[in-house]
C-alpha cells in the first residue's frame, strides 16, 4: 500500500529527536516559517538548553529566509508528546546502529500514519536500521552538516523510500532556508561527508605520525584555501565523540583504513577533551558550553 504523504505541513508541528549539537540547529531551521518544533530529549536540561539556542537565534536566522518568520519551540521529555501530530520526524541521536534501531522501531509505532521519518545519521544508510519498521517507505536519510552556517543537506533513500517522500522534501526544505542534494545510489558517507572523510582521516594521521600539529595543519590550510579554520577546528565544532564514533563505522565498513586518527581521536575522547562542547578538543580556547 502507498504512503499517504502529508498534505499539511504548514499548520503541523515538526518533532526533533535529540537536543545536541545538531539536535538544537535541526530545530532552529524548522522554526524559521513560523510554525512549531518540539524538541525530544530524555535529559530536561539538555532540552532547556536546546530551546534557549533556538530562542536566542531564530529572529536573526528566519529574517534570512525567504518568506520567514520566527516561530516557537518547546522541549519534552515525553516521546509521545513530542510526536503528537508532526508531519516530519528527525531523528538526531548518537551514531550508534542499535540505538538507531531502537528508536526508529518506537517512532515506527508512535508517529502519526503520514509522518514522515527521516535520520540526520551522518554515516549510516537508513537500510541499516529499518529491521524493526514495517513501513520502511517513509523512512530516509535526511543529513544536516552545521546549520545555520552550513545550510546543505543530503538525502538519500532507505532502499525503500517512495519517491514522492523524496520529492516532497527537495520541494519543501528550501522554505527552511536549507538545500537539499539526493544521493542517488546508497553511499556510506552520502556525498560531501564521504569527500570530507578523506581529508580529516589524513589530517588525523599527519598530527598522529607526529608531522605536523593541529594548529598548524589548520593555519596551512586558511592560508591556501582562503578559509577561517581547518580541520581540526571544525572537528572541535562538530565533537571529538562523535568524530571517532564516525571514523569507527568506516573502519567497520573497511577494516584497511589506519589506524592513527582512530587512536589519536580516542585519547582526546578518554581525556574529556570532546571540544567546543566540552571548552577543550585539539584547541583550549573555547568557553564550556552549556
């Protein structure tokens, strides 16, 4: 049987699983056409905090959208409530493949009928985590990078996904103020994140041979290429955590990459050293986020 897409979606809530770096950033574009977001996280703090990012930035951000106006965000630590009626699903939790499992198979169960249900997984194809839905053609690969600076964003089929699911997304994003780009076949990465693996993976394995460092490598590259930062700061921005658990996933998916950047990551990570999250990664000279 056919999904029966939501036809809606502008009075309709969007729901957000997971109020972290990407969680918070995920919802603040949601909110920039007025409507309403509701943000799930099962810590409350983490919740209070992601809404006060979304409160603090959404007038500035939806006032470079097209058509935008600020709208409201909410946080829940109740899935359910969270899920009440929302057109879109995004599933923003840790790059974990069980965990992923666990919580598609819930939203499988508790969201609306038409809701459509889409992972902001940064390595892992939806195929992979769909064992437990049984309506895999509304699930997709829906990846954020670092909004609202870096407005692009992959999508990608679960193997399953109706076409019209895939449509209606590359036709409604851009109202967000974010740009759609479908991989067309099924890639471990998607597209810029499989070509941006390679750089960091090197840059990773230049600092732990002991060539270079951070700082330089990074310095080296805003030099040629005309950038602010490098590598490493974007690493720090993103979260040394998440980069490693990453990197473990394309080891899993080919056991010939070194080894270097893994265990150079792990001993920043073992430290608490996670980055701009923690006040401390490969640089020292951010305040501790709240």
């Amino acid at each position: 049987m056919a999904f029966t897409l939501p036809t809606d979606t502008a009075t309709r809530p969007v729901a957000v699983l997971g109020a972290g770096t990407l969680g918070r950033r995920i919802a603040l574009m949601f909110t920039t056409r007025g409507g309403h977001v509701r943000i799930y996280d099962p810590a409350p703090q983490a919740g209070q905090d992601a809404c006060a990012y979304v409160e603090q930035h959404v007038a500035e951000v939806a006032a470079g959208v097209e058509g935008g106006t600020p709208g409201t965000v909410s946080a829940t630590t109740d899935l359910a409530q969270a899920l009440a009626g929302a057109w879109l699903v995004v599933e923003a939790v840790p790059e974990h493949l069980e965990l992923k499992k666990r919580v598609f198979a819930d939203l499988d169960q508790a969201a609306d009928t038409d809701a459509i249900l889409a992972s902001n997984s940064s390595s892992y194809p939806s195929s992979q985590f769909i064992d437990h839905v049984t309506r895999p053609e509304r699930v997709v690969n829906m990846h954020f990078y670092m909004p609202p600076a870096k407005r692009a964003v992959d999508l990608m089929s679960s193997g399953h996904t109706e076409r019209a699911v895939l449509d209606l997304l590359l036709r409604e994003l851009p109202r967000y103020g974010v740009f759609p780009f479908e991989a067309h076949q099924e890639s471990t990465g998607f597209i810029f994140n499989r070509i941006w693996a390679a750089i960091k993976r090197e840059a990773l394995a230049v600092v732990a041979e002991g060539v270079s460092t951070p700082q330089d490598v990074d310095a080296m590259w805003a030099l040629t290429l005309g950038t602010k930062g490098g590598p490493f700061r974007a690493m720090d921005q993103v979260g040394l955590d998440v980069v490693l658990d990453i990197e473990n996933h394309y080891a899993a998916k080919n056991p010939n990459l070194p080894t270097g950047p893994r265990e150079l990551l792990r001993r920043y990570v073992d430290a608490g050293h996670l980055g701009v999250k923690t006040g401390r990664g490969f640089y020292d000279d951010y305040q501790h986020a709240s």
